[in-house]
C-alpha cells in the first residue's frame, strides 16, 4: 500500500473543491443567463406587439376615414337620388307636355291640311266661275254687236253676227282642263300631260293653280329626261311663284335634275340650298339623304 503525502493530499483536496465551485458558478450563471435571454425575447414581442398595435391603429383610423367619407358620399347620392328622382318627375312631366303639344300640331296641320284642301277646291271654283261671267260677258258682247246690227238696218248684221259667232271659242272650265292634265300624267302619258298644263297656262295665267301647273310642267320634263328644260320649268316656280306651296318641291327637284344630268356641283348646291331654305321640311330630309350619298 502506498502512502500520499500530506501536502499531496492537500493539494488534491483543494483541486477538486476549485473544480467543484467552478462547476457550481457555471451552473450559477447559466441557471442566471436564461431567465435574462427569455426576458429579451419577451421585450422584443413586446415591442413588436406594441409596433403591430400602432399599425392596426392606424389603419383603424384610414378605415374610419375612408367610412366617414363613404358615408358623406352616401348622404350626397341620397340627395342626388331625391333629386333625380325629381329631375325624372320634371323629365315625364315635360314629355307628356311634349306629347300633348304634339297631339295638338298634328290635329292643327290636319286641319291646315283640310283648309288648304278647300282654299284650292274653293279657288278652282272661283276660276270656273270667273271663266263662265268672262264667257258670258262675251255673248252678251256679241248680242249688243248683234241688236246693234239690226237697229241700224245694216245688209250685212247676218254676217257680222256670225262672224262674232265664230269668234268665241268652245273652252272647257280650268279646274277640268287642269285635271285632265293631271290625270295624263298620273296615267304616264307625260307628252299629252306637257302639251295640258302648257296650254292651261296660256289659257288661265292667272288661274289659282298655275303654280302647280308650272311646277308639274317641270316633272313632265323629268319623267321624259330633259333634265335641262326640268331645271328651267322649277326654276321658274321658285321665280314667278316665290310663296306657292310648291317651291321647296321644286327646288329639291332642281337639285335631282341635276344629278340626272351628272352634274353634281350644281345638285349639291341646290340640295344644300333646300336644307338652308326649307330646314323643317320632308324636302330637307331628302335633301340630306342625296348629299350623304354624293357627299357634301
């Protein structure tokens, strides 16, 4: 058996007791160290909590922000809504204004229709009249010729009077002769038709339809393709008959003989001329429906 020495021993001893507190210090300070590194994570979450909340906050904020300016908007479209509700009152009210002021003007062209119907009927029989007192003023011309005669014991009365027998011509009345003229052209036969309204013009100048005549002269020239002698027989309607009924007709029937006779810069100036003078007019319509397709 071998003996240690006392100071060995002690040195021993005390070696390991230093190993032992070194080892108790360790423990010490890890047991110390994780209660501290858990308490700096935690203060982390806490600041990154606290961070989070701050940003929810304000987002919270934009929110409210954003609901307050729906709101007011909403407020807004609800008024808007009354008044749209009122502005759609207003609109029915007024188109059922428009519709009963439409009644109203078509019942009115009816009737200015039907009246322009019997001015016409009603001057065609004042010109029959007038051409019957004209015929009538003739025989008695020729009786007073005749009593004449016979009071002076002149040889020659009996010739005389047939002689002034003879000067009076057999007429028809205007309104017939007009509407033989017009039912030659209806029936296609535009010579005879031509040749009608012609003479209805030497015959009756002044007669109440005259401008029609003039302005079915210029159809007749149509029908048949004399755009040329057209053009100058509804020229002359605009010309001699200014305020007739028919010179919106006549002037957009300018224009298309223009364009029968391939001249186009003369049918777009008098279409365009249609449209200026007659705006409101089925004319202007056609007008416009001509230039579309030639261009303007």
């Amino acid at each position: 058996m071998t003996l240690q020495c006392p100071r060995c021993f002690r040195f021993n001893r005390e070696s390991m007791m230093t190993r032992t507190l070194a080892s108790a210090t360790l423990i010490l300070c890890l047991a110390a160290c994780a209660p501290q590194a858990e308490l700096v994570k935690t203060r982390t979450d806490l600041a990154e909590v606290r961070t989070g909340a701050r940003a929810v906050e304000s987002r919270i904020l934009e929110v409210q922000k954003r609901l307050d300016g729906i709101e007011k908007r909403l407020e807004a479209l609800e008024v808007s809504v009354k008044s749209t509700t009122d502005l759609q009152k207003s609109v029915a009210d007024a188109n059922a204004r428009f519709d009963q002021l439409s009644t109203d003007i078509q019942l009115v062209q009816g009737k200015l229709e039907e009246n322009n119907f019997r001015i016409s009927d009603l001057a065609q029989k004042l010109d029959d009249r007038t051409f019957k007192i004209s015929e009538l003023a003739a025989r008695i011309d020729d009786l007073d010729a005749k009593v004449k005669a016979r009071s002076n014991g002149a040889a020659a009365a009996p010739q005389a009077a047939a002689g002034a027998e003879q000067k009076i011509p057999v007429k028809v009345d205007p309104s017939e002769a007009y509407r033989q003229a017009k039912n030659d052209y209806d029936k296609g036969n535009f010579d005879l038709s031509l040749a009608g309204f012609q003479n209805y013009l030497a015959v009756f100048p002044d007669a109440s339809q005259a401008d029609n005549a003039q302005y079915w002269i210029g159809e007749c020239y149509y029908s048949l393709n004399d755009f040329k002698k057209s053009v100058e027989a509804f020229t002359r309607v605009v010309t001699g008959y200014p305020k007739s009924d028919k010179v919106a007709g006549a002037r957009l029937k300018i224009g298309l003989a223009y364009l029968g006779d391939k001249n186009n810069a003369k049918a777009r100036e008098a279409l365009n001329k249609v449209i200026k003078e007659h705006p409101a007019s089925k004319e202007a319509e056609i007008a416009t429906s001509r230039l579309q397709k030639i261009g303007k």
